[in-house]
C-alpha cells in the first residue's frame, strides 16, 4: 500500500529538530502539497510513498528552514550607509532622516525582494520584520515565497507612512485584517520601542494585538542608556513598565532584551513572551551581552535575529547561530554555555515558538508546513565528518558551515531554490535598482552634510526661525550693587530666576557655518536646589555680525530648538573641530524700563575660572580661529558692517570713550528680517568676573539703544560711570 505524494526528499542526513532531536542516516521525507506527510529512515519511507519528483540528496544536509527572528528587510537598503556610531547618532542622525525622505511603498517592496534573495540564499524560510509600509512587505514576501510575520510599526514621530501614530494605528489595522489567515503571512503590530512611544501607544498597540490574536513586536532593553532612563523616569526597568502598559498581555516578540534583570526574565517567561537575540547587532553598536544562558534556564523560548541589514550589515543566519553560540561562551566565560544543538534549536524550532508559530514551523515533522533546506556539508572547510557523536553534525552546522553551502529551499511546500538558483526572483534586476537608490541616497547625504544648518533641520523637530541679538557687555567689579540697582523705582521687574548654564560651543573649520551651542539651563530655586533643567540648541551665525570695541556686539542666529539628545549625541553628530565649554552661574531679570522690556543678565563665570577676556583668547586661539579677528575688524555686510561704521563715527560727550551720535541712522530691517518671528535685542555689559546683560524682544526702541550704548561705552573708558544712567 502504498500513497501518493507530491516529493520525496531521500538519501539525506535528516535533523529533525523535533523535540526528541531525531535524525535519521540516511533519511527521506515526504511532502504533499503544502505539509510534511512522513519523515523518517529512508527505507521505512520509500517502501510507503510515491512521488511526483523523488529528490535524491546526494547526502547533504535535509533540515527545517532557518527563522530570522528579528529583521527591518527593507534596510537592506541601507547597507553600509553609515556605520561606527553610536545607536542614536546612527537612528536619530542618519537612519531616520534618510528614511523620512526616501522611503515608499516601491523602496520598501525592493529593500524586501532583495532580502528574500540574500535569506534564501542563506537557507531562512521565515523571518520576524518590523518596519514601514508593511502591506507592501508582505506582497512582496509573498510574492517571493517566503514565511514571515511582518510587523506594522508605530512610532511617536512622525514615519514615512504616517503624520501620526493614530494613522499608522489605523493603517496597522487594516493591515492586519487583509494579511489575517494568510498561508505565508502573519501580519503583527510593532510598537518600535517603549522610548520611541508612549504608554498611550502601547496600550492602543496591546489592544489591536489582542483584539485579532496577532503578534506584537516591540524592541526591549536593548541599551544600558535605555535602562537608566527608564529607571529614572519611570523608577523601574523597561518590562515591568511595558507589562504596566498591558503590552505583557499580548503575544510579545521582544527584541534584544540585552539589559534584563533575572525578576524580568522570570516575567516573560510567566507570558510565554519569545525573545529574539541579535548577536551581531549587540556586538556591532556594543550594546552589551545578553543573559542568553539564564533566558534558557529559564525557560524563555529564545529566537536568533540579524536585525537590520543596516546594523548588522548582513542577513546571514549562519553566522549569527555562530556568534550566538560564541558571544554565550565568552561572555559567561562557560565554553559549555549554549551548545552547537542549542544554538541551532534557536535558530529552527524555538525561533518559530519564539514567534508563536511553533505549530506550523521550525522542525521537520509530520502536520507542519514543508519549510526546509538543503546543506551541503562536504566541503573543504566542513570536512571530515564524525558520526559517533549525533552533537557532531549540529557542531558541522554551526560551526563550519557557511550560508553558502545552502543549496535548496522549500516554504511551504514550494522550491524557492534549486541547486543555487533562486526561483521566484530575478537578483540581477534587483541588484540594478538598489545601485540606483544608493546613488540618491548618496547624492542626498552629500548635500547636507555640507551644511550645520541643513543636518540640524534633518533631526526635525519643532524650530524657530531667525533671531537677532544686540548686546551690550560690561564689565561689573560690585555684583552686588547691581543686585541692589535693580531695586530702583524706575524698574519694573517682570521675572526674576537664578540659572546655572552648561554651555558647550562647536565651531567648524568652515567660518560661514556658524557656531553651534548647547546650552543646559538648571533653574535654581530658593534653596539653591535645582528646580528643572531644559536643553538647548542654537546656531549662531558667524563669528559676530558687528562689534563696537570690545562691548556691543549683534550677532544672530539662524536656528534654535530644544535639544532632545544629549551633548555627546550633538558632538558625534556634527563632528565640530573644537567643542568649548563654558560654564557660568546667571542671574536673570526681566524688566520694564523706561517702557521698555529688557532682560538683564549678571554673570559669574565659572568655567574658565580666569577673567573674561583672557577666557576668550584662550577659548578661540587665535591660529585655529583665525576669522574672529578680521571679522571683528572688518564685517562682511549687512547690519554687522552698519553697526560697526557708524561706530567708528560715535563719540561719548562725557567722557571720550566712544562714539554714539549717528545711530539712529542704522537700518535694522537691512538683512535677513524677512521671514523672522523672533526680534530681539540684547544689551551685553560685560566687565570682568561678571557681565551684565540686557536685551529687549518684539522689536526694537532705537532711543534705548543708544541709551545703552552710550552708557556701555562711556563704561567703557570711564570707571565712574553709572553702568544704567539711572
Ligand atoms: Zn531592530
């Protein structure tokens, strides 16, 4: 009696990675239609099927078909774009900006047709996406024949597919009923990570899971600097707050999970959440060890993932169950940890349970889907073969082998690849059309890295637009006088506040970009505890637009925004040749005089300790910052170079120390007003160790000005002078 089939697989090494581990040398399979119907030694096999096509193995390697469990397909390209930075300055400075503009449903159906030629080259049948416009990813994995759970992903920033989360909630969730019940496809939800969401996102992503029984992929812990922030803000590490979201009560795929304390192991284990591993990736932007060995002990279903063909930069998975092994071994210094069979389970069996499909994938055995593949292990580099020991075949595997001693593959009943030729895609085309976008993305790149500004508007965010700043700068030997001069009934004081400022300045070996500052403001409250910090970013514009002596100056700048990354992000980013820092505790008032609004600011310098104007010759060397003297000279244009002759042309009738009478002939609306939101004048008087500032926004009172600048300049030479003309 024998029965019909569609292929008989024969004359193989068979590793079933079922849960008893079986093999069978040699061995045979039967494949009807879409499912394995029999498996087992080849004898006991051929005496009861016969098929359309009997394959002989030629005694390669017949084993399930590899699960990718953690993957971004269309990253593919992206490939080595940019590479050795840090997670942030790579996501936020080059990831996200380069998608923003270039990613659409045709970039991400590309990006996936040639990560279904490299994986099935490399012997995955499934793998675990999580990216944008996942509809077309999964047409395009479809069309190509692979398995895969393709994850719609859900930022709080606006994505290439969405303005706002609530739209991609509502494109995830049509996307989920068209893909729902799909042969090749489990459509999920990916809420990209706890600190690009928020509990409201997570939540809502919960609930889509749970309301149609589909997966959610999310990245977990996958820094020690996500950790701590979590802790801090939160006051406790990033499961717990995502099972405080009702995340936890989904079916979770967690990426990375790197930085998991053994109480939250013991937490995804209680929700049968699956973990995916990404060695590669955690060893490339050094994001630390994953506890793998106790994730196992405990009973995690663990599955091994490239990650982004960006981070990683290849989707090779041979090389990944390697390095899981490995990275296990070194990094518990236990070369038993994670054995050969162990990394190969991960990578079959438990990948699939990690993805909660361990029904229909991941092991050869009868009622599951044909997914398999052939490896042929006698090459040079994989030679001789031991048989003694059944551990000797997965150590050939995972050890020796290369994805490209994979010779067929078969989804779901069907060849993708035959004797190293891919059926259901043509590489030379797709190879074609990705030189092509490289060559945009490239040229795209090439422009804005040009520009300081141009990479500061490609981080995004809320900006404002231009600001002008006049300021006047004395010098103030009594603080304290000052303090008691803001008392005078003339002065109406608006706010009062007490700063201490972290200042760091980057300057460019090109003049014309400006400089960028950050600056840090801690508020100090009464008790002299800081009361709340805000960051900023501003980029000023050259040197100074104009300088009168050494005490009134108008500058400009171009940009300001909150600083959302730390300074160490902005330094890796921008690549300034010199960073200066500055440190300075400010007093701060807002007042009415003379109806007029100014601020005032009365600065102590803390860092450099020494007086001001040493500081700045110290600060900006003259050899390296060799166009802040001729521009103090001599400014370029505009309102700089009006300033500064009209200057030149002012003398102070008291005392004969500056100049000032032909200043109501300045032009302020010269240049660059067009556009502007933001007027403001500042008044600098600096004197050393403190300086004392005013300034005044919404629009200029030129009889103020040249109030100021005649009590600035007759400061200036005159010690006796009443700094506020009082
Ligand atoms: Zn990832």
């Amino acid at each position: 009696m024998t029965q019909k089939v569609n292929t008989l697989l024969t004359n193989a090494i068979v590793l079933t990675m079922d849960g008893k581990m079986n093999q069978y040398d040699p061995g045979a399979v039967a494949v009807k239609d879409d499912v394995i119907v029999a498996i087992g030694p080849e004898a006991e096999i051929i005496k009861e099927y016969m098929a359309d096509e009997t394959i002989d193995c030629g005694n390669k390697v017949l084993m399930p078909g590899i699960v990718n469990a953690h993957t971004h397909v269309p990253m593919t390209l992206l490939r080595g774009l940019e590479d050795d930075l840090r997670l942030d300055v790579w996501l936020m400075g080059y990831m996200l900006p380069v998608e923003r503009e270039f990613v659409t449903p045709e970039f991400v159906r590309l990006g996936t047709q040639l990560a279904c030629a490299e994986q099935i080259r490399s012997g995955v049948t499934t793998f675990n996406d999580m990216y944008f416009f996942e509809d077309d990813i999964a047409q395009a994995t479809a069309d190509a024949g692979m398995r895969a759970v393709c994850g719609q992903s859900i930022m709080k920033y606006p994505a290439p597919d969405a303005a706002s989360f609530e739209v991609s909630l509502a494109y995830a969730r049509e996307f989920i009923k068209k893909w729902k019940g799909h042969p090749l496809i489990i459509p999920a939800i990916a809420p990209h990570a706890p600190y690009s969401t928020t509990p409201e996102i997570l939540r809502a992503c919960a609930d889509i899971a749970k309301e149609f029984d589909v997966p959610l992929h999310i990245h977990i812990s996958e820094t020690a600097f996500e950790v701590e922030t979590m802790r801090e803000e939160q006051g406790m590490p990033v499961v717990p707050y995502v099972k405080k979201q009702g995340v936890l009560e989904a079916k979770v795929i967690a990426a990375h999970c790197v930085h998991v304390d053994i109480g939250e192991i013991k937490t995804l284990q209680h929700v049968n959440a699956g973990v995916a591993h990404n060695p590669s990736s955690n060893l490339k932007l050094a994001s630390g060890f994953a506890p793998i060995q106790k994730m196992l002990d405990n009973g995690l279903n663990v599955g091994i993932g490239t990650d982004g063909p960006a981070s990683n930069n290849d989707l090779d998975m041979f090389e990944e169950v390697r390095l899981a092994s490995f990275v296990a071994k070194a990094s518990s210094n236990d070369p038993t940890a994670v054995p050969a069979a162990t990394a190969l389970l991960m990578a079959t069996r438990m990948g699939a349970q990690a993805l909660h499909m361990g029904d229909i994938t991941g092991s050869l055995e009868v009622g599951k889907r044909a997914d398999l593949i052939l490896v042929d292990t006698s090459p040079v580099h994989n030679s001789p073969r031991f048989r003694r020991n059944p551990n000797g075949a997965y150590a050939q595997l995972v050890f020796a082998a290369k994805s490209t001693d994979v010779t067929d593959v078969m989804v779901n009943g069907k060849w993708l690849m035959r004797a190293h030729e891919l059926l259901t895609l043509n590489e030379a085309d797709l190879l074609r059309q990705a030189r092509e976008v490289a060559q945009k993305i490239d040229a795209f790149l090439i422009e804005r890295e040009q520009s300081v500004l141009s990479k500061l508007i490609a981080l995004g965010g809320s900006m404002e637009q231009e600001s002008f700043e006049v300021q006047v700068k004395v010098k103030v030997t009594e603080p304290d006088q000052l303090v008691q001069k803001m008392k005078h009934p003339e002065i109406e004081i608006n706010a009062h506040k007490h700063y201490h400022q972290y200042d760091e300045y980057h300057m460019f070996a090109e003049p014309t970009q400006g400089r960028l500052r950050f600056r840090e403001d801690n508020l100090i409250n009464e008790k002299g505890e800081v009361q709340n910090v805000r960051s900023r970013l501003t980029l000023l514009g050259q040197q100074r637009e104009g300088e009168i002596g050494r005490d009134v100056l108008l500058s400009r700048s171009r940009f300001l925004a909150p600083a959302v990354h730390t300074s160490r992000f902005y330094r890796e980013y921008f690549k300034p040749t010199q960073v200066i820092p500055i440190e300075k505790d400010r007093l701060r008032w807002h007042i009415s005089y003379k109806e007029t609004e100014f601020f005032v600011n009365l600065d102590h310098m803390k860092q450099p300790d020494i007086p001001y104007e040493t500081a700045r010759h110290a600060a900006f060397p003259r050899d390296q910052e060799p166009h802040l003297e001729p521009q103090r000279r001599r400014p370029e244009s505009g309102v700089g170079q009006r300033v500064a002759e009209s200057a030149r042309r002012w003398r102070c009738g008291s005392c004969d120390a500056g100049l000032h009478r032909d200043f109501d002939s300045i032009d302020f609306n010269h240049k660059g007003h067009k556009g502007t939101r933001r007027k403001s004048l500042t008044f600098v008087i600096l004197r050393d160790p403190s300086w004392l500032i005013f300034s005044r926004q919404n629009g200029f009172n030129q009889k103020i000005l040249r109030d100021c600048l005649c009590c600035a300049l007759r400061a200036d030479g005159c010690a006796r002078a009443d700094l506020l003309q009082l």
